[in-house]
C-alpha cells in the first residue's frame, strides 16, 4: 500500500516518509490500515520490533488530529518518551502541536490543554486523571506503546487501570495498542474491544540461538564456527566476530554493577579495532560525558567510551544516556552493556544481541530466578536496524551441554506467555482503590465493582473456580483496610463511599497507602526525627525496591542498629523476631540506588506531616536536601549551587570554601585548583554563585587547593557500595 493513499493521514507526512525513503507501508502497517486505524477504530498490535509499529501509531494520531481530536501516547519510561518526542518533531514543523509530561506527580498539567499530541509514562497520565486535568476528558486517540507491560507487577497495575479509566471518561475513544512479544494479543483485544492485527513478518531476519564452547547453536538447527580464543570471554568473541563483519552488539546483563564490569572488559576488545577518526570521535564523546558531572561514573563511562565500548543503567544521568544511545546508533560506540531496562522499547538496535545473564535476583524467590520469555524475546528484538544490517542475531549463551538444551527449549523454541493482569496485587489494589474512590470515578462499593469490572483482571479472574466473585471479595478486603486506616469514609454498607482528607492527599501525592501508613506512624512516634530515622522510615516503606542484606552485613548492621536505636522512627524490632528484624535491618540498603524514590517518599512524608500539623517538616525538609545532594549536612548549601554537586562541594569545602557566600567572593586559583583545574567547569560554577568575575583565562590554579587524592572513593559523601548505618 502506497503512504500516498492512506485515508485521513495530511500529504505532508507522507511527503515526510517519501523523503525517508518510506513509500510503500509494511505488510503489518497495511493491515492495520485495513483494519480502520486511519478511521477510528481500536486495535492491538502484536508486531515484532523494526516492524513499524510507531508508524501505525502515528498514522492513527495524526487522522484523529485531522478530524479535530487530541491523542495521547503513553509510554513505560521517561526515557522513551524523550525519545519519542523528537521523533514527533516533525508533527511540530507542520503545524501539529506535541507535549511531553513525566515529571511532578502532583500536577495537574494544565499547560498540556493546547497541546494536539501529548507523550507521557502511564504513571503521569494516572497521576493528571488524579489531579483533575480536564483536557483528559475529550481525548479522542490513545496509544499504549509496549502493551504487554500490563503484565508487569510493578508497572503494569497502572497502565491497566489508567487504560480502564480513561475508556470510562471517554466512551468512543480509540485505543492503539503496540507490542512486539505478546503471547494471547486476542485477549487483550477482547479486553479494549479492539481488532487485531497479530503478524510475525520482520523486514529482516531474526536468527536466534544459543552460543556454547566454539559455535552458535540455532534454533533452525543450524550451527556456524565462533570460536573463542585462549583467555577470552564468549562475550568478547562474539563482539569481535561481529565486528569483523562490520556490526554493533548489544549485551544485557542483570544488574548495574554486571553492566559497568562488562563495558570495562569489551573495552579492551573493542579498542584494538577503532580506527584513528573513530578514536578523535571516541575522545570528543568522552570529554561531553566527563561535562555531564564530576563522579566515578561519569568517568567510568568516558574512559570505556574512549576505547568503543559503553554501559547503559537506570542509575546513569539522562545526558549520559542520551549520549550513549545515540553514538551506539551512530556505530560509534561498538558494544553496549545494558539491563534489561533499555529492552522496553528504547531505538538501540544493534546486529547482536547477547543475553548474557538470563537470570535475576528475586526477593520474593529469595534467590536468582529465571526470565520470562516475554522479557528475553523482548531484549532478542532490538537486533537488526532494516537498511543498516542483512540480518539480526540473538544469542545466548550456555556453560554446558544440558544447558544448551536448557535454553534452546526455555527460550529459542518457546513462545512468550500469555500476559495477565497483575491488578490484585494487595499494593496495587491499595493504591488504585483509594485513588478511583478520591478522583470521584466511583463513590460507592457497587460502583467502584463497575469501574473495576472494565479492567483485564475482571476479564480474565473475576470468576473463581469454585464460582466466587474474585472482584469482589478483593475490594472488600481493600476497603476494610483503607477504612481502618483512615483514608476513606462511610464504608459500612453500600451507601455513600469516599475519601477522606488524608486520603485524597495520599492519592494526590501517588503513594501506596500503606506507605503513608507507615510513614504517619513513624513521624508521630518521632516528633524530633533524625536524617537517620527518616532515611529508614522511609526505606521500609512498600514503595522503596526491595534489597538484601549481604553476606557479613547483618553482624555490623545489627550493632549500629542497637548502638543507635534512639535514632529511629518507630520501635525497632527484637532480633529474635528473625523474618521481621531481618526486613527492618536491610531497608536502607543500597542508598545511592535508591536515592530518587527517597527524595519522592521524603517529599510526600513532608506533605504528610504538614497534612496532620505534626510539627516536624523542617527535620524532613533538610533530610531531602541531603539526599538529593548527597551530602552531609555541612556541603548542603555549596551542593545547592548549579554546577556543583557532591564531590565538587567535598573538594571546595576542603580547599576552605564552605558556603554559597564564601564561593561567591573566593580567589579564582582555589577554585580553579579545587576542581582540578577545568576552567569551563570553574567558570560555570562561579558564574552560577554570582562570583563578580567567573572568568579564568590567565588564571593559574592554587596548588595548595588541589585535592590531595583526586581519585578517592571511600569517604562518606563518595562512597558507592551498600552505605553504612554509621555515616548518618
């Protein structure tokens, strides 16, 4: 079908396809058009990835645009939404108006009203029908991009019931469903009342297989020679071998600390094979990384980039990521290591695909569990970019023969399961009861069974086997416990039913109410809380990601924890209530990990104790300036400058500049020296604090202001491993 005769769609986006050497549409696009996407009709589409599913997601905004309407595109991450705002630039240059919204909670994201396309995560879309933003209401097109995360236990609750609430708001709305791995896209038509288009055509071919001792074992039965050399990892082999013929490889890993160790040892394969003008073009993208900030990271991150190989996590700075994504597009960056994170959608295609580690660390398991297939043939479709590569490979890779077996049957030869809701979940249930009873979707019990009954759970378990009403018997069980604790009224009976005055702030705020619960109780117990105690408090919290303790920390945690008792918020518990003691002893954790949710959980305690006049928001006020500094309490004032950050306040405060007041009159060579003689970074710096004369040409840095040891790690502001109980 030639671009050129899709009804609905302007001539000047398929002029802009022409000119991107699109002319004709993918067999998949086709159908999608026959299908009515161009004419207001719901679908789902379980396409493989490089298939051209956004294609058909914007086929379908832009006719809905035509014909007067608003459209939505939500996405599973923030960084896919960033991504997908400059893909829509063009809706822009032609007169087609697009918004991105991520961030605050607690918005109500007014500003969006005007906007013909709006990008945001299913967890902002949830948070502005909370807040009330009535441009919500007259939504014509939605798009659910990466459907299958319904699935998700975390995530997927959200999408579900954000789905399901705004088919409720807006009876005729046309809803777009993408995916590339599900496994039963009939039952989620059925639920959306969609058609369907389910097709597993690729412009290239997928081989998929699995390496083990000197060859690739693939799923056709095939094998083909990689060998690999004395003292070389199978990894290593596989990325040298691809790029002898030219391609990129993309290596997912299980963890962050895998991912930074993976990229520090492909470096040394990848550098061997750069050429002088790569090496220039490595050297300039490793000094932007280095300008992004002053960490270990960020300097990790550069020196693997140098020699062609990078990492890619949650925990790294956007521009950081931003960077790596597009010089890996780009072919300059050979390797990528990665969690499974960049998986969900992110456009990082590469000729391979490793999966290195196929399994992960599970609390609930206690122990490394498996991955689902969804998730692995997930990652498997990022290989193969159609113009760039004759073909995409995914391998795994087995230490054994019975291994071999093992994956070629989990995996290779396997289709992904089916997706199924993950609704009845007590905190999912928790939060989206109190938040469907506050928003005024429903204000009784029977009503709130209607609303729910439009969600995949109650399509696909409402119905026990013994014939119980599963719908049912959850939301009363959830009530009860949101009636007991204070965040909804008039529960008794099926009268009136709504929240209460600290419930619609716990919803407003987007946590789980038993988060607030505890929250409440720790800050009531602690009128005079300690940094300490609220770092705790709030890492207990059912909100903050759950870690371990590991091997030889529970003796040293155990005796900080008595010797600093009086410190914390709420009783500690007995060390012989085991399960119970061990939870409360690993919260803190891994506190560098979980830095953004305690500044998000210590913003709602903030708004928690102000609700309920408990008198201590100033305690809890400073506690989040340290954590988002990451610093102790006396850097917290030169952190705040732009520019300055966590480590370039240690070294300004050493060299005896230990305020916003002291940076703006200081002598520009103990600055210059402090920061390790960078003058751009100097001078941005004082330039930021109001210094009268930021400029440092002709300075010469004060070598008595160097840091002694510009490469430490181990103090407590710079430390990266677990943090210690005593450095508070």
């Amino acid at each position: 079908m030639d671009v050129a005769d899709v009804a609905g769609v302007p001539a000047w986006f398929a002029d802009h396809l022409r000119e991107a050497g699109i002319a004709e549409l993918y067999p998949p696009q086709a159908e999608a058009v026959e299908a009515g996407v161009t004419d207001g009709e719901s679908l789902v589409a379980a396409v493989p990835t490089a298939s051209g599913k956004t294609l058909v997601a914007q086929l379908a905004m832009l006719a809905a645009v035509r014909r007067g309407g608003t459209a939505l595109y939500i996405v599973p991450l923030r960084a896919l939404a960033s991504e997908k705002r400059e893909e829509f630039s063009v809706f822009d240059d032609n007169g087609v108006s697009v918004g991105v919204a991520t961030g605050d909670y607690e918005a109500s994201g007014e500003w969006l009203a005007d906007r013909d396309v709006v990008v945001a995560t299913s967890e902002k879309v949830d948070s502005l029908v909370r807040n009330g933003a009535p441009w919500i209401d007259d939504l014509d097109c939605v798009v659910a991009d990466e459907v299958h995360l319904v699935d998700d236990p975390e995530r997927g609750p959200t999408l579900e019931v954000t789905l399901a609430k705004l088919r409720r708001v807006n009876p005729n709305v046309q809803v777009v469903a993408l995916s590339a791995t599900v496994g039963n896209a009939g039952d989620v038509a059925a639920w959306l009342d969609a058609g369907l288009v389910d097709s597993t055509w690729r412009p290239i071919d997928l081989r998929t297989g699995v390496h083990y001792g000197q060859a690739v074992h693939y799923g056709d039965g095939s094998q083909a020679e990689l060998r690999v050399q004395s003292g070389e990892k199978p990894t290593g082999a596989i990325v040298r071998d691809t790029l002898a013929e030219g391609g990129s490889t993309l290596v997912f890993v299980n963890s962050r600390r895998n991912a930074e160790g993976a990229a520090k040892r492909l470096a040394e394969t990848t550098d061997g094979l750069l050429d002088a003008d790569e090496r220039d073009r490595l050297a300039d993208l490793a000094g932007r990384l280095r300008d992004v900030s002053d960490t270990e990271t960020s300097e990790d991150l550069a020196a693997c980039v140098e020699q062609g190989a990078a990492f890619h996590h949650a925990g790294l700075a956007t521009p950081h990521r931003s960077l790596v994504e597009d010089a890996f597009r780009e072919r300059l960056v050979k390797v990528v290591s990665a969690t499974p994170t960049l998986a969900a959608g992110v456009n990082t295609p590469s000729r391979r695909v490793v999966v290195r580690d196929w399994r992960r660390y599970s609390g609930d398991a206690g122990g490394m569990t498996p991955l689902s297939v969804l998730e692995v043939h997930q990652m498997m479709g990022r290989a193969g970019r159609p113009g760039r590569d004759p073909y995409g490979e995914a391998l795994l890779l087995a230490n054994s023969h019975d291994e071999l077996d093992e994956l070629l049957d989990r995996y290779v030869w396997a289709d992904p399961e089916p997706v199924e809701s993950k609704l009845a979940r007590e905190p999912s249930m928790r939060t989206h009861l109190l938040a469907t009873v506050a928003s005024g979707f429903a204000n009784s019990r029977e009503g709130l069974l209607e609303f729910l009954d439009r969600t995949l759970y109650a399509t696909q378990y409402r119905r026990g086997g013994d014939g119980t009403d599963n719908l049912e018997r959850v939301v009363d069980s959830t009530l009860e416990y949101l009636d007991v604790n204070g965040f909804v009224d008039g529960v008794p009976g099926d009268g009136r039913l709504e929240a209460s005055s600290l419930g619609h702030t716990v919803s407003r705020l987007y946590l789980d109410p038993m988060s607030a619960a505890e929250i409440i109780d720790g800050l009531e117990s602690a009128p005079e809380p300690t940094a300490l105690g609220l770092y705790h408090l709030v890492s207990r919290t059912p909100d903050m990601y759950e870690l371990y303790l590991r091997s030889g920390d529970r003796e040293e945690y155990t005796k900080l924890a008595y010797e600093r008792e009086p410190a914390f918020c709420g009783d500690l518990p007995s060390e012989f209530e085991e399960e119970r003691f061990e939870d409360w002893l690993s919260a803190p954790g891994d506190i560098r990990g979980k830095v953004d949710t305690a500044d998000w959980l210590l913003g709602a305690a903030e708004s928690l104790a102000a609700e309920l006049d408990l008198g201590n928001v100033p305690a809890i006020r400073a506690a989040r300036k340290r954590v988002q500094h990451g610093v102790g309490e006396e850097l917290i004032d030169l952190a705040g400058v732009r520019g300055v950050g966590r480590k370039r306040a240690r070294r300004l405060f050493d060299a005896g500049i230990e305020t916003r007041a002291d940076l703006r009159e200081a002598d520009k060579p103990v600055v210059l020296g402090a920061l390790r003689g960078r003058r751009k970074t100097a001078e941005n710096v004082l330039e930021a604090a109001g210094h009268q004369d930021p400029d440092m040409d002709g300075v010469t840095p004060d070598g008595t202001a160097e840091p002694a040891d510009p490469d430490r790690t181990a103090t407590a502001d710079e430390g990266q491993g677990q943090a210690n109980l005593g450095d508070f």
